[in-house]
C-alpha cells in the first residue's frame, strides 16, 4: 500500500514537472482516492490480459492460416505440374492427329486409282473420293499420257496417278 502511494505521487509529481497536464487533470488526480487508483489500474489490468488473451488467441489464428496457405501453396504447384503434364500430352497428341488426318486424307483421296471393268475417265473423274466432278477427267489423263494413249480407250487393272489440287 505504501508502494501505491509512492507511485502515486510520483505520478502526480511527473505530470506536473513535465507540464503535460491541465491543472485541472492535477486537481482530479488528487482527488482519486487510492480504492479509485486501485480500481483502475485494476480496469487496466483486466483489459491487458484479455488483449493479451486475443493477442494468443490472434497468433494462433495466424498460424493456422499460414499453414493453410502453405497447403494451398503445395497445391498449387501441384495443379501447375499437372498442366505441363497435360500440356505435354496435348501436344504429343496434336502430332498424332496431325499424322492421322494425313493418313485419313490419303486414303479417303487416293493418290492413284486402279481402272475396273466398265470404267472411263469421265466416270473415274466423277467418284466422289477423286475429284467428284466429271468435267475433270482431262487432268487424270494429262497425268497419266505415259499411260493413256486414247482416253476412249482405258483398260481394267491400269493403275492412274490421281494429281491433288
């Protein structure tokens, strides 16, 4: 008790030599009986803790939300691998399809056709997986005189070039 006042009147002694209080907060102070400084410094103490309660309370609460986010982290990087993985892929795939809408090309659109019996050039021309129009018979024999000598006159089992636009 005897402490308290000591404090106390060092407090009261501080604040009057620093001139950082009005009289009038001097003249209140000295009022304060010592139950009201006991009173407040006991409000003041009570506040503390429980600020310093929230404080704990708040770290922890960071805590786990870093941890969260380091998760969130690892996860991440997880999805990112498995993009370059599927990029990858998608590229290795896109070079197969390529290749096999070349193939598909080719054999929907022969580059050569075997004449059978009944067959004509107008005819030929005309098939749909040649050039699907019979007025183009003229470029199968162009591409095939070597082969042709009349273009009435073609035989079964001759095989013609097929020239692509």
């Amino acid at each position: 008790m005897k402490t308290l006042r000591i404090i106390l009147s060092a407090a009261v002694v501080g604040v009057l030599v620093l001139g950082t209080a009005s009289q009038a907060a001097a003249q209140q102070q000295e009022k304060m009986t010592l139950e009201e400084w006991q009173a407040q410094l006991d409000a003041c103490n009570a506040r503390e803790q429980a600020a310093s309660a929230r404080i704990a309370e708040l770290d922890r609460q960071i805590a786990d939300l870093r941890q969260q986010i380091s998760g969130v982290d690892r996860q991440i990087e997880q999805v990112r691998n498995d993009i370059r993985g599927l990029n990858q892929q998608v590229s290795s795939t896109q070079g197969e399809l390529t290749q096999v809408q070349g193939e598909l090309e080719r054999v929907r659109f022969p580059d050569s056709y075997e004449v059978v019996r009944g067959d004509c050039l107008w005819n030929i021309a005309k098939k749909d997986y040649i050039y699907n129009d019979p007025f183009q018979w003229p470029r199968i024999y162009e591409a095939n005189k070597d082969k042709i000598k009349d273009p009435d006159l073609i035989y079964p089992r001759q095989v013609f070039r097929i020239i692509r636009p």
